[in-house]
C-alpha cells in the first residue's frame, strides 16, 4: 500500500485526513495483516515490521504512538532511552513513557504510561521528529525506575561513548533538589564507568558487587614476549584470576569480525585466552545466561578460586 505523507516509514491517520484520503482502507490493510499499527492513527508497512529487532520495533512503536498524539508529548525514561539508543537490561516495556504536568499525576492512559513532572523546569531535544528528554535526565530517569544493572548499563553506555561526564550528571542531580530516589540514582551514578565494554559486562560487574565479591581491575593490560595479547573485562590480581564475559556478537557482527568466518574468530580467541594463561592467570568465562543469574556467577567465579571480601 502507498505510503501517504510518512514519516519514519510511518503513516499517519491524521495526514491522511488532511489529504482528503479515505483511512479506511489502512484500517483494513492492518486487520488483514498487510500494515502493522502501532498506535491509534499510525501504521507501517508488516513487512518492514517483522523485519526489524526488538529494539528497532520499540522504536518505532515509540515514534508511531508520538507523532500520532495530538499533545506532541515529551518522551521520557525507556521510551526516551530507545530514542538515544541507550542499551537495557532486559525486555522494553509495552507502553509509551511521557512526561505529564505534575496536577495531573502519574497515571497510565490509552497505550501511555505518563508521568508526572514539573515540565517548565525539563529540557527537551527533538529527535527523529518527536521530543524527547534530554540524554542526562533520561539516564537520571532510567536510574530511578529500573533495576540498578539497567541503569548502570545505560550510564556506562553514554560515558564510554563520551556522550556525557559523571560531573554532568551529578550537576543535573544536584539541581533538581531534594528529589525521590536520590541515593538510587546517586548509586548508579556512581558505580558507573567508561571502562565497560558492553551490557554484558555492566551486568556482571553490578552482580559481581552485589554478591559481595571483591572489585575487579577493568579493562586491564596484558602483553607477553609477542607484544599485546589484550585487554580483559575483569582482573583480580590477588586471586590470578582474569573473567570475560562472552556476548556472542564478536563472532557474529561484522563490526567485531571484520569480515573474519566464525571459525576464524573462534581460533583467534583460543590463541588470545592461551597466551593469557601461559602468563599465570587462570580464565573464567560466561555468556548471558550466567550474567543473568547471580548464583551461577556465584558458582562459577567460587568454583575459579575467587573469595568474597568482607565489607
């Protein structure tokens, strides 16, 4: 079906009218499974759709349900997360987060989850063609009403990326005065750092902390008689002990690979693990299954040698 006046690939209800269009036959094209609509008055191509990851699918739910809004609403907390591209912890929601003015109270409402927010003291950016919250009160957001590995993990994100400084974020905290969750957000602030190299590994640092295990070096050095073997995700020099964790895409995506075969990447990070041992250090690593629940990584890093420490 044409797409009328679409943005983002998507097509509004509301263009439609003002091009004297009948919206009927969109109507009929989504119950037949030809359009997907995803929000009231906004469609896209199902082809497209099913084509896209989850993510890119939230973003587009996210986009369609904005655009379609008659209050041009602020997106706010993982709705304006996916707009910055921030990575989580876990599943996006179903509903579309926005900011709402502070009498009307935070309340969920035809597909939004509204939050209520004194709107004349945020900032706003527009991205992709709806407004969103500015990237530092999205990450102050996030922090205070997700799990603290999500938050930590969309904070390590923007920091290694350099999109934003601790000091920027804790300026912003320290203006909105006297707010709810403060020790919330200033823990993941400050647990944050530019050091981790994915989600995977914000996961499994905040899992390593909580389960009472001593703090890893970051992103430590090694080299041998060759010259640099790499870099690893987590050292513990009084344990000789070294953790990766092993999300997959560095066999998968291109941007790892380099147009390396699977088998090849695979040769390469068996070369790389055994010049590490052949320096001391045992090796432990895991995938997401084990980053996701605390007690195999307990089981696994016990079972490597590592001690809790007291605190």
């Amino acid at each position: 079906m044409e797409r009328i006046a679409s943005r983002n690939g998507i097509t509004l209800a509301a263009d439609l009218k003002r091009l004297e269009i009948d919206g009927s036959a969109y109507r009929r094209a989504a119950a037949r499974g030809q359009l997907v609509r995803l929000h009231r008055g906004a469609y896209m191509d199902a082809r497209e759709w099913w084509a896209l990851d989850r993510h890119d699918r939230y973003r587009q739910h996210v986009i369609g349900a904005a655009l379609a809004s008659r209050g041009n609403p602020v997106l706010s907390h993982q709705s304006a997360a996916i707009m910055w591209r921030l990575p989580i912890i876990g599943q996006w929601p179903n509903m579309v987060h926005v900011l709402a003015a502070r009498t009307t109270g935070t309340r969920i409402e035809n597909g939004f989850m509204r939050h209520a927010s004194d709107r004349s003291n945020r900032e706003y950016v527009e991205l992709e063609g709806v407004r969103v919250t500015t990237l530092e009160d999205t990450l102050l957001d996030m922090a205070a009403s997700v799990a603290i590995a999500s938050a930590v993990a969309s904070i390590d994100f923007a920091l290694r990326k350099q999109l934003t400084s601790r000091g920027a974020l804790q300026g912003i905290l320290d203006e909105r005065g006297g707010i709810r969750y403060r020790r919330r957000i200033a823990r993941a602030v400050d647990f944050a750092t530019p050091l981790s190299g994915s989600p995977g590994e914000s996961l499994s640092r905040v899992n390593i902390h909580e389960l009472g295990f001593p703090a890893p070096v970051l992103q430590a050095r090694f080299e041998d008689y060759r010259g640099h073997i790499g870099d690893t995700d987590f050292w513990w020099p009084g344990f000789g002990l070294i953790g990766e964790f092993d999300g997959l895409v560095k066999y998968t995506r291109n941007e790892y690979t380099n147009g390396r075969s699977v088998d090849e990447v695979m040769i390469e990070e068996k070369v790389r693990e055994d010049r590490l041992r052949a320096r001391g250090p045992s090796v432990s690593r895991w995938l997401w299954g084990t980053a996701m629940r605390p007690r195999e990584l307990f089981r696994q890093l016990s079972a490597a040698g590592l001690k809790l420490e007291r605190r």
